[in-house]
C-alpha cells in the first residue's frame, strides 16, 4: 500500500522528495504530515499537516498548510486532501519515502 499512497501523492505534487508520516496520539488523535525531506531533519520542509480528527486548533478533516501548497489550485489541494484521509484511514502509524517505496 506503500507504493500505490506515493504513487498518488507523487502524482497530485510532483516528483520531489516527499515523506509521508501518520501519526496518532493516545487519545485517539490522528494526523498526516507530508514533508520533503525526511521528518525531523533539519532541512525538511513541511508541506501540510493533514487533521483527520482535529484538535483544539484545528477542525476534523482540515489542514495547515506552508505556503508551496497554499499556491496549489482548489483542485490540486482537494485531491491531497483525500489522499491524506485514505493514508490516515489505512496506516495506524507509520513513516516512509514516496521515493523509496517506488523503488522497493
């Protein structure tokens, strides 16, 4: 499943290096950042954090999103959207290059 969520989220940004982190919380909280660069680097930079179930900033199903985004048409920016919904509906937590997983 690895292959096909990079395969579309590589398909809906562009050929760049793109990571894609799911992360839950115990509480049940749940969240889908999109990098390029891998997570925690210094030179990563965050494309959108995707809130599957929100939190006290932000709304279930909305998204912060930098700037390269923002400059995204509506469309553009809906298709991520829900691919960033099926990634955090299928992965519990997980961490992986779109890249990488093209290439496994």
């Amino acid at each position: 499943m690895q292959k096909i969520h990079s395969e579309k989220m590589l398909s809906i940004l562009g050929d760049l290096d793109l990571w894609i982190r799911v992360w839950k919380s115990g509480l049940g909280e749940v969240r889908v950042y999109v990098n390029i660069g891998q997570p925690f680097e210094k030179s990563t930079i965050e494309i959108a954090c995707y809130y599957k179930t929100g939190n006290a900033k932000f709304a279930p199903g909305t998204m912060k999103e930098s700037i390269w985004l923002y400059s995204k048409d509506d469309s553009t920016k809906n298709a991520f959207k829900e691919l960033c919904n099926e990634i955090a509906e299928y992965w519990k937590s997980t961490k992986f290059s779109c890249q990488q997983s093209l290439r496994a």
